[in-house]
C-alpha cells in the first residue's frame, strides 16, 4: 500500500509517519514538504535510516513506487496550493490513501492572515481532490478538519455531537468549514471516498510554539534554564479545551480510512475537558523551579471559543477507537520536548559564540 501525508513535517504528520512505521511497515509511506519546512520533526525517522528525499521534479513515477519503498518514507516537493504540482504527485506516487494534515494551522495567525489561510487550507484540497478525480478514484482520502467548525457553543449544546450547529468563529473556522463541506459535495457528486475527522486539540512533542500548552511549556522550560524571569505569561485561562495526546490522534486518523464511513464527519476527541489554567496548572507542578502567573492583553484573541467538548461516540462507535495516553503524560512530554529544545538551542548558540 502506498501512502501520501500531506504536511508531514508538521507535529500531527510526522507523528502518523512514525505510526504507520511502527504498525504497518509493509506501507510505503510518501511526504510533502517545501523548502521552508521545518525538517527536524522528521529527524527521529532520517536517525533510523528511513527517509529518502527526493528534491525537484520527480519524473521517473514507476520508480517512485518501486516495492523497495516498503518501510521507507519518501519526501517530495510540493506547494499545494499549486494545482499543477498536485496533478503532478498524485498521477508519479498513485497513493491508496492520502492523509491531508497541511494547514495553516494556527488559528490567530488567521487573523492576521484571512486570505492566504483560506487560499492555503481550501485552495489544497482542491486540487488534491480533482487530482483524484483525474487519476484514482480508488484513492481514500482523509481530511483533517477541526472542532474550531462548531466555534459559538451555548451552554446546552455540550458535549458536542457531529450535529451541532457550525458558527465558526475565526477565519481558520471558516476555512475548516469550507473543507468539510467540499468533502461531503465531492463524495456526493463523484462518490470519491473522502472522511472528515473534526479533531478536537491534541498536542504532544513537537507541537509549535504558538499554541497554549507549548507556549507554557516553551516558557517554564525558558525559565528552568535561566533564560526568562520566573514568570509564565497567558491569555484568557477560563476556556475549556478537550485536549488528546497526538500519538492516539494519528492513531485515529488510520483507522478513519480503514473503518469510517466516507461523506461523513466525525468528532475525534477524548470526551472531556479542562480548562487552560488547568493545564498551565499541571505544567507548573512538573517545573524545577518557582514560577507565578501573569495575564498578557496581547494573548488575548479577538473571539475566544469558550468551550471545545467533544462526544466522540460516533467516531468510537464506527472504529472502536480509544485515547490511550493518559492526559498527564501528555503534558509531561510537551515539557521535555521543550526542555530538549531550549538545551539544543542553547548549546548551538553557545557554539555560535551567540
Ligand atoms: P502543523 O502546523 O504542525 O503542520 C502543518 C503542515 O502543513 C506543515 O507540514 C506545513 O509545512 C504544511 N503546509 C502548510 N501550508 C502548506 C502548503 N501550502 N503546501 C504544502 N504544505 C503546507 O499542524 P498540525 O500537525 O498540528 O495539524 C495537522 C492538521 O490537523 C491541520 O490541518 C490542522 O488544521 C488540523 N488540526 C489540528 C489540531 C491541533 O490541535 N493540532 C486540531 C484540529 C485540527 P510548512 O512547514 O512548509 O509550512
């Protein structure tokens, strides 16, 4: 079987590379990437030996998906939103699944970026869906959408179910939305097989620096290492997230194609909440050293989703899925990864002579 992840170099995408590595080593595994990707989240799989990396034009299609790719990860070339270059990789790699993770992903910086976020995370998938449409209509395809599509949620309506009512509240919103229904219309009029998960947040090593849990990490480990006053800076702590570990996410993602329904939309999440002081909470006590807590107005976003609470009982019902990290570990490895990056960087600049 022949696999494409698009936005592999991102937490979720080198965390299901790592998986099917592990799991389904019979699977030959393909990647995107561009020259301004963050490589090193790929860097567990290149240690061992795994990762071919295949720059520029990829003309020779057959060896591409040579048996000899069994095991091994390929990364290619590409911008999505370039329908050209998708054409392109779907017709030289003929991918069984696709897992489609490449996003903008980061919803504040939507709204700074409202075009290209919606141009980026519509405009991709389009062209990833009419590539299908031109050369497989075998291919599965998962797309990540996200809770952030239900956004305003009354008090009565949680936990929330696939039927809840969508008001996005934040351009990303919107642009998952958008992705979701393009979904639901491309299986309805050309019966491509398409399955949505509306994953809640999940976090987990490698997780960028601008969401809430790394950014609370990124800061103790900052503090721990001397680097920063004692003293963690946040945005609003009373909002309620349900927050996974991204290991049980991609996990889930597999699964979606194997046993979900296509033209449907799951809930991917572990069904219960904590509030983001909860979590900086629980950060805290795993810190070194002594730390208080300040309010930064700058980390406050213009239309806050007060709570993300998923009923994950669709999703568990069609694929038997269960989160298996308990919440706390989670959170511990977010700490360490950050503690590891802060000592790495730290050391580089120390050799720099920074
Ligand atoms: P990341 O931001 O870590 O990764 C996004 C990936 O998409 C990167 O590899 C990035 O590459 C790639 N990408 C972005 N734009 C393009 C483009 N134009 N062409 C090619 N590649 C591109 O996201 P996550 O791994 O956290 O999330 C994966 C998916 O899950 C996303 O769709 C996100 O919206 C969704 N999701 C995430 C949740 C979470 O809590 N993490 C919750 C719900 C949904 P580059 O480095 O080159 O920019």
């Amino acid at each position: 079987m022949r696999v494409l992840i698009t936005g592999i170099t991102g937490m979720a995408g080198s965390h299901l590379a790592e998986y099917i590595q592990a799991e389904h080593p019979q699977v030959a595994v393909y990647g995107t990437f561009r020259w301004r990707s963050r490589m090193e989240n790929l860097e567990p799989l290149r240690r061992a030996g795994r990762v071919d990396l295949v720059e520029g034009r990829y003309s020779d299609g057959q060896a591409l998906r040579d048996e000899a790719k069994r095991g091994r990860v390929t990364l290619l070339y590409c911008e999505l939103t370039d329908a050209g270059a998708v054409e392109h990789l779907v017709a030289a790699v003929q991918p069984d699944r696709i897992f489609h993770l490449a996003a903008q992903s980061f919803v504040q910086e939507s709204f700074d970026e409202p075009a290209s976020t919606f141009h980026i995370n519509v405009q991709s998938q389009i062209n990833l869906m009419e590539a299908i449409r031109r050369h497989g209509t075998q291919t599965r395809m998962h797309v990540a959408g996200s809770s952030e599509e239900y956004g305003l949620v009354h008090p009565d309506e949680v936990p929330m179910k696939e039927t809840n009512p969508l008001r996005p509240l934040s351009p990303y919103a919107v642009s998952k939305v958008a992705q979701d229904k393009l979904a639901w219309q491309y299986f309805k009029s050309y019966g491509l097989h398409l399955v949505v998960t509306r994953g809640f947040n999940h976090t987990g090593p490698r997780r960028g620096h601008v969401f809430f849990d790394s950014t609370f990490a990124k800061q103790i480990a900052e503090i721990e290492a001397g680097l920063l006053p004692p003293v963690v800076k946040h945005g609003d702590l009373t909002t309620k997230r349900d927050l996974s570990d991204v290991r049980d996410i991609v996990r889930a993602y597999w699964l979606a194609l194997e046993s979900a329904e296509p033209g449907e939309s799951y809930n991917v999440g572990s069904g219960r909440t904590h509030t983001i002081g909860e979590m900086l909470d629980i950060l805290l006590s795993f810190a070194q050293v002594k730390i208080r807590k300040e309010e930064d107005p700058a980390r406050l976003r213009p239309s806050d989703v007060p709570i993300l609470w998923a009923d994950p009982s669709k999703f568990r019902a069609a694929t038997g899925w269960e989160p298996r990290i308990p919440f706390e570990k989670t959170l511990r490895d977010v700490l360490d990864y950050w503690r590891e990056r802060v000592r790495a960087e730290g050391g580089q600049q120390a050799r720099a002579g920074v």
